[in-house]
C-alpha cells in the first residue's frame, strides 16, 4: 500500500489508471468502476519530492528513483487512486503526489484508457462521433477512426462493428468478427455509414 505523501500545494484526486501508452506515462481518470474514462493526463513521468521521499523512506531504500514506475515494479499498467500536482516546468503535465492504493486494471479499463488516451492526442475529427459521445446500433456497419500505426497518416478508417453482447470486453470487431485490435489500435470514432455500406 502506498500511502498519501505530503504536500505543500493542494493536490487533485482521483480513481483511475497510471499505464505507459505511446512511448509516456499517463494517468487515466474515471468516475467510478467500470465507468467511461473523463481525461487522459499525460504524466511527466516522476514523482513529487514529498511522494519520492515518503516512498525512499517506506521502502528503506535511499537511492530509489524517484520516478512513476518506481509505485509499481514491473508494471506497466495499474489502477488505483491517485493524488497529482502539475509538473514543474512543463504546463501540459502532472506528477503523481500520492497513491493510497493500487491492484491490478481490468481489460476493459485498460482498453478505454488507451482509447482516451489516442483520442487525447488526436481528438476526433469533425464528421465522426466519438465513442465516449455515443455508439452505433449493435451489429450495424459503421465507417470507424482509429490511429494510424504507420507515419504516412495520422487516421486509419475501416468498416466496423460494435458487438458488445457479441464480446463485451472487446466490442469494437471488425466485418468478419474478429476483433479490430488484432490489426490495429482502439477505435476511437465512427460515423454512419448506411448509404454505401448495405448488406448483399
């Protein structure tokens, strides 16, 4: 258990997940359990001075990098709740001030935190719904978003369906069923896509 570090200035809370996604660490904020993701923060990958030094001192060991993955060895992806205070230096990041618990993250919030997470750092563009605005009827083909996994484009469009009674953990598969991260990353946005896209 890692308990609240002290700190001199006030500290956001919240429940969420701390993972490493797009070569940098984030913390992932949800409302509750199993609830839709509301941000993604992307950490600067070290702890507050408070937090480090709580942490060098529960663990007896002085030379403890002060450091994210430091609250977790040998993993890359957890939940729990968390306390964080903006970077120093660098406006557009956080740091985490304290972590009084942490287990193990689900399959669905993982798959949701990377989803924000992508839609962070490329939102959705106009035209298309984001999945956390809305989902398409079940089964329905849909003109899909997601990022790229090339450098020659920023977006990767498919055919796909949401089929949560199908594979509740991961509804998001493509024409021929299969799930579409066994070729790419999460869907991120659809658009409908009825006119063009009829059953034979």
């Amino acid at each position: 258990m890692i308990k609240p570090a002290p700190s001199n200035t006030a500290a956001a809370h919240c429940y969420g997940i701390v993972l490493h996604h797009r070569l940098a660490w984030w913390l992932v904020e949800f409302p509750e359990l199993d609830a839709a993701p509301t941000a993604a923060r992307k950490l600067s990958g070290k702890l507050t001075p408070g937090m480090a030094d709580w942490l060098r001192s529960e663990t007896g060991d002085a030379g403890l990098a002060a450091d994210v993955a430091a609250l977790h060895p040998q993993s890359r992806c957890w939940s729990g709740e968390f306390s964080y205070l903006p970077a120093a230096g660098a406006a557009d990041q956080i740091d985490i001030d304290a972590h009084p618990w942490g287990s193990e993250a689900g399959e669905l919030e993982t798959r949701l935190a990377r989803t924000m997470i992508d839609a962070t750092l490329h939102p959705v563009p106009a035209g298309f719904i984001s999945v956390f605005t809305g989902l398409p009827p079940e089964n329905q083909p849909v003109l899909a978003i997601r990022l790229s996994g090339y450098t020659c484009s920023t977006f990767e469009l498919l055919t796909a369906r949401h089929m949560p009674t199908y594979r509740p953990r991961s509804p998001w598969r493509d024409i021929s069923a299969d799930a579409v991260s066994d070729s790419g990353s999460d869907i991120i946005g659809w658009q409908p896509a009825a006119d063009w896209i009829r059953p034979i």
